[in-house]
C-alpha cells in the first residue's frame, strides 16, 4: 500500500506531502491546477522517461519519493535480499528519483543509489497506472497471460512448467554437447592416433634422453680417452725411465734418511700420495678396460637422439619432456571417447524430461481455455455496464509451437476487441482510444481484483467520454476495487467522486508572480462544495449543493 508521497520542485509543484489511507481515494481539480502531478510523480518511479522540463522553472532538481507498506509478498522480499537492502514486512519501502535541471536522474531504494529499471521494478509490484499513457500494464504483450493466469489461479502450474522447461533445457543441452562431441571427435581422434603412433613408435623412457646425451658424449671421445689414459700410465709406471711412483717412493727415501721429525708430516704426505697414484692408476686401467671404441652403438645413440629431438621440436615441448606429453595424449583421446552408454543415459534423460514437461503443459494449457471462457464473460458483462454495450471482448490463446519459447506455456494470449457491431475482433492497442482502454483496463481488474498480486492501483480519468449513469457505475466499482486494496482516481465526473472514501482536492495558487499546485484532504463539507463545482461549474445554485449533497450522502450510505 502506498503510504506517503512527497513531491519537490516537480512542474508546478512546489512542496508536496502527502499521506494516504486504503480505500478509494478521489483527485479532483478544475482543469490546469496540476491534477497529473501526482500521476507523474509516480510514473517517474514506474520508470518513466525524465525530462529537464520536468523540473520547476528556477530550481535546480526536482524530487519524488513514495513510501510503501509492501508486507510479506515473496517476490520483494527475494529482491531486497538479493540487493542485501534491509528492510523487514513491517518496515516501510521508500523508493525516490532525483532529476536535474540537465536532464539526468538519479533512482534510489531506501536510500542506496540503484539503476532506474530496479527503481521500475519494485515499483510495478507496487502500484500500476491505468490510463492514456505508453506504459499501460495492460499493453505489454506478458500481461494478458498473466492475468489469465492469476484469474485461473495457475499460478503453481506456469511456475511447475518454467521448472520443467529449465531441466528440459538443461537435459537437451546435454544430450546436444554429446552429440557434437561425436561429430567432432572423429578428426580429433585421428590426428591424436596419428601423434600417438610416432610416439609408440619412438616409445621414449622417462631419464632417456639425458642418459643417451651421456653415453653419446662418451662413445664420441673414446679414442682420445684410451690415448690420454695410455699416456698416464705410462707417465706413472714406465720402467725405461723413472716413473712418478718411483719419484715418490724416491723423495720418501730421501726425506726419511734425513731423519728430522718435523719431516714427518712431508713424508707421510708423499706416502699417501703414492698410495691415491696407485688407486687413480688401478681405477683407471678399470675403466679403459671397459671402454670399447662401438661405432655401431655411437651411430645409434646419434640416430635415437636426432629422433628425440625431432619428435620433440614437433610438439613443442623439450625432450625430456617426451615421456610426460605422451601420457597426455593418451588422455586427452580417452576424454574424446564418448561411450554409447552416455549417449544413451542422456537420451532417455531428455525424453523423460520431454514427457514430464509435455504432461505439464498441457495441463496448464486445459486450465487456460477454462479460464479465458469465463473470463472473457465476466469482461463482457463489465463493458456492458461500463456504456460499451457493443464491445466483445475475447481471450484469443495462439500456439507456440517451438519448444525452445514454452518457458511461460504452450501457448500466448491477446486481448481481442471489437467495438462495433460487424467489425472484426482486434488486439486492444490497435482498436481501443484512450478512454475505451481506461474502461476495458478497469473491466478487467474488477474482475482479477480478487487475485490481484498488486496493491495499489491508479485510474487516469477513466470516465471521459461517459454519461452520469455510467459514470456512476464506474465509481462503484473503483470503490469495489478500493475495499479490496487501495485506488486512486483522477476524475472529472461527480458521480465518480461521491463514491470516493476519502477525497483529494487539487488547486492552483500564485504567489510572487509564481504558480504552484496545492493538494489537500478535503472533508465532508469542502467534499459537497467540490462535487457542487463538478456539478454545475462556476455558478452554483441550491439545487445543485442540494443534489451534490444528495449524491455524497447516498454513495457512502450505500457502502
């Protein structure tokens, strides 16, 4: 419910504060004194366009905030908790927008800045305007299956088949992502079984390669191995001349005959000497005695390591590296692989999935017809009573035949009207004005009042163009529809405004050379004077205060 609104340098409102009750709540004013500010202040937080017009001759912004009782409905309370705005059921929902002079606004929930289509959000689950203007609930193309649906109380049922239809996507998405697998497999898995063939060719071992660059470095500089080792030993041991091991055991034979115990340490040192020449010698003599000068194994281990290095240049990785990318490989074919038994678990899942969601909606589309014949006689007999006594109104549900676009159903639904007799039934936005719309618009929440999930509804002049005897029955069934929730109308008609709980007048004042708007309870007496204007304008004689006090005073005994 709409509690307070304050308006702030909006047009020719100056200052406006304003607190609101439930019921039917009555605008009126003589035409020009602002009767629309209250309308476009609450548009601006339906999302409307701002406008540098909009704001007050010499001012520089202009304000509009409204607070709200929203309670405990689970959509709103989802929202605030997703934008992490806290705000309990009992606490009130304050929604503001700013406009500069520039042009630009400024949205805001309970004080925190936010996008302006999250200001329109939470505001169309709060209020909705029903009137002349582009944004028209009644207009949108999801409207119509959503009041059907709130009439037919099948709330559950779309929600059931939004779920269904999720997990149908979700299953054909799966089964899809198999499929092109195996369709793009095939040349993946060849290329990966033509790389793995060089590689189980090759077969390289995890330490080869390096092992090889060892051995190759070896067999490679066998011959001047043998040939330095040749040139030690005899260097060491040769017997035509003195040897280092007999220069050793010579200047140890000096030294000792010397016989000085300082020498000691000398000597012992030329001992051990000797002894680590005779190890290098014996350690020596033990390796050339393996080495073997095998050009076939040398041409090999060249032969493998130019293979190495070719495979491995080929892939790009180095080639000690070999060994781990193989196994790789190997694994990302195994991934490729996608068994017949996936395929099929994934099949069954869709048709299972298909057949659940196929079963919901077409239950959901059994309850729609159902709901659409009777709504559509309902709506029928409002117009009728609404002085549209030719109007036929009709609920037209056209297929949809795509899976794909089923999230809201199998089918979308238009409101078709024709006007005149003998014209052909057409979707409202092209047959209706503005007027007629007002009153099909209002036909149809009397009858969708008691499902309705929005709080507060604002009627535009919707008894233009009306007699006082329809105009009377328009007033009575704002009223219904006030005792159910809240409303507010901007009438012209007196028959309208007597039916009203409480009553809003609206008038324009000059001041310093500046006009601004003024907006005020009236009571019961300034209520007679306001339906006597509405009566009989300017001049007001006693017949018509008698017959607006007449017309008051029998409009609420009646309720």
């Amino acid at each position: 419910m709409l509690l307070g609104l304050h308006i702030q340098n909006l047009a020719i409102a100056k200052q406006l504060d304003l607190e609101f009750q439930p019921g039917m709540t009555v605008i009126s004013g003589e035409t020009g004194a602002g009767k629309s500010i209250i309308f476009d202040a609450l548009g601006l937080l339906l999302g409307e366009k701002a406008d540098a017009q909009m704001v007050r001759f010499g001012t520089d912004k202009a304000e509009v905030s409204a607070s709200f009782q929203h309670g405990h409905k689970p959509s709103i309370q989802a929202f605030l908790q997703e934008q992490q705005l806290d705000c309990a059921p009992e606490d009130d929902l304050i929604l503001r927008r700013v406009i500069s002079a520039g042009g630009r606004s400024r949205a805001y929930i309970n004080g925190r800045a936010c996008p302006t289509s999250q200001l329109q959000w939470l505001a169309e689950q709060l209020l909705d305007i029903h009137g002349q203007h582009a944004h028209q609930s009644l207009l949108r193309t999801d409207t119509a299956l959503h009041l059907l649906d709130d009439f037919g109380q099948s709330q559950g049922l779309r929600k059931e088949v939004q779920q269904l239809h999720r997990q149908w996507q979700q299953a054909s998405q799966q089964l899809k992502q198999l499929q092109d697998r195996v369709q793009s497999q095939a040349a993946e898995v060849q290329l990966l079984d033509y790389q793995l063939q060089e590689f189980a060719q090759l077969a390289p071992q995890v330490g080869e390669f390096s092992e090889l660059e060892a051995e190759q470095s070896l067999l490679a500089n066998a011959e001047q191995i043998l040939r330095v080792s040749d040139q030690v030993q005899q260097l060491a041991q040769d017997d035509e001349q003195m040897n280092l091991l007999q220069a050793l055991a010579q200047i140890q034979h000096w030294l000792a005959k010397l016989q000085q115990d300082k020498l000691t340490p000398a000597i012992e040192l030329f001992a051990s000497a000797a002894i680590h020449l005779e190890e290098g010698l014996s350690s020596l003599q033990d390796f050339c005695g393996r080495l073997e000068l095998d050009q076939e194994r040398l041409a090999y281990t060249e032969q493998r390591l130019a293979s190495l290095l070719d495979l491995a240049r080929k892939h790009r990785v180095k080639p000690e590296q070999l060994p781990d990318y193989w196994q790789e490989l190997q694994s990302q074919r195994q991934e490729l692989i996608v068994s017949d038994q996936d395929l099929e678990q994934a099949e069954q899942a869709l048709v299972q999935s298909e057949q659940q969601l196929s079963l919901a909606l077409t239950k959901l589309s059994q309850v729609r017809q159902q709901a659409a014949s009777q709504f559509d006689q309902l709506v029928g007999q409002q117009l009728r009573a609404l002085d549209l006594p030719h109007a036929q109104f009709n609920t037209r549900l056209d297929a949809i035949h795509e899976r794909s676009k089923q999230q809201q159903g199998a089918e979308r639904a238009t409101f078709y009207i024709s006007m005149n007799p003998g014209q052909p039934a057409q979707p409202l936005n092209k047959v209706a004005s503005g007027g007629e719309l007002s009153r099909i618009s209002l036909a149809i929440q009397v009858i969708c009042a008691q499902h309705s999930v929005i709080p507060t509804l604002i009627f535009d002049e919707v008894d233009v163009g009306i007699s006082g005897g329809t105009a009377e029955v328009v007033g009575q069934l704002l009223r219904q529809l006030g005792e159910r929730g809240q409303v507010f109308c901007i009438t012209h008609q007196a028959q309208v405004a007597a039916q009203g709980h409480q009553h809003l007048r609206v008038s324009k004042a000059v001041e310093a050379e500046s006009t601004r708007s003024q907006v005020a309870h009236i009571d019961y007496e300034q209520r007679i004077e306001e339906i006597a204007r509405m009566l009989g304008g300017l001049r007001l004689t006693e017949q018509t205060w008698a017959h607006a006090r007449e017309m008051l005073n029998q409009a609420q005994q009646a309720h």
